[in-house]
C-alpha cells in the first residue's frame, strides 16, 4: 500500500493515464507494485541525476524499474560526473550510448 505525501493524487492521476511521469525510484515502485503505472507504452526513459542516484543506492531499483519496460525505447541519462559504473550501467542499459561532454567556462 502506497502512502506519504500526495499518494491518493497522484495514484487517481496515474489512474487517468499520464504523458509524463516524475518520480524517485522507490515512489514509482510503489505505484508499479499497486498496479497503479503501466509500463507497455514507455517510449522515453530518463534518469536526471543518474550518478548521483547510484552514489545513495538506487541501482538496484532502477534497474528493477527498467526490467518492466519494453526493450524498443529511448534512454537518456544526464550525470555531473561519468564515473565507471554508470558508463557500465549504459552499455547494459542502452544500445549503442553516445557520451555528450559539456564543458562550462566563466569569463
């Protein structure tokens, strides 16, 4: 059973079908586990803060998220840092990941 801070409403939200969904790991279990989210029509994956997410121990959830996903989707990762484990958790997660460096100067 789901609970905290917004759960009824956002599970009648889900209820209704949503284009985009923003949750932390351990929430969108939740809602997966109540039958609540469906996961057949994922198009687009993005996981913000990926670095930071493994770094507190989240691996193991995202990778649970992404085992009810269907295989045909668009993964994105954005990260501050590229340390090793997520360079190995993209080439187990996505086909053919392309790394995109953003360098930021001040003047």
């Amino acid at each position: 059973r789901g609970d905290g801070s917004g759960w009824d409403q956002e599970r009648d939200a889900l209820s209704k079908g949503a284009d985009i969904i923003v949750a932390t790991p351990g929430r969108l279990i939740s809602h997966l586990n109540q039958g609540y989210v469906k996961f057949n029509q994922i198009e687009i994956l993005v996981l913000d803060e990926a670095d930071r997410m493994l770094d507190i121990g989240f691996y193991d959830d995202i990778m649970h998220i992404i085992s009810y996903l269907p295989k045909k989707r668009q993964t994105l990762m954005f990260c501050a840092t590229m340390p090793q484990k997520i360079r190995s958790m993209s080439k187990h997660i996505m086909k053919n990941p392309a790394e995109i460096t953003l360098n930021y100067f001040r003047y």
